[in-house]
C-alpha cells in the first residue's frame, strides 16, 4: 500500500549533508517526492510502500556527524504521486 508522509526535522541540520543523504536513500528503497532545506529545518515529501518509508523514516530519526536534531514531525498525507526524488 502506497503512503505519504510528510517529515519536518528541526534542529541544527542545516548544512550537514542531510539533502545529500535524504535523496541517495530515497532512491535505494523507492521513495519518491522531495528534499528542501529551511531556516534550521529540512521538510522531507516522501511516498512509497509502506514498508521501504519505515525504514526511510527511521533513517531520518538519525543524527548525521556535527548535527543535532531537536525534533521530527511525522504527519501522513494524501498521495502526490511523484514520479522521482528530488532535492528542492
């Protein structure tokens, strides 16, 4: 079943490889929709299979080196049907 959720990461995440990361590991599982940096934010429009977005979900809990995440909204939405994954 196809699912969309949309992620919000607050914290010290910007500039820290997070689009980079994002995309590479949207594209190994399926994933489809965007990446876009915001002031001390990333907002994250991801769909696929329900099972590859847990594991996509859980990689984006993950602090990567030098970041900090102060917290992750996680809000399901209806489906956008993208066609790739792209950084915004």
């Amino acid at each position: 079943m196809l699912k969309h959720y949309h992620i919000e990461i607050r914290g010290k995440v910007n500039r820290q490889g997070y689009k980079l990361h994002t995309m590479i590991l949207a594209n190994r599982h399926a994933i489809h929709g965007n990446v876009a940096e915001r002031v001390n934010r990333i907002e994250i429009e991801a769909e696929g299979e329900k099972a590859n977005l847990e594991g996509f979900v859980a990689f984006c809990k993950k602090e990567l080196a030098g970041s900090k995440i102060e917290s992750i909204i996680l809000e399901e939405k209806p489906l956008a049907y993208y066609d790739e994954f792209t950084i915004l």
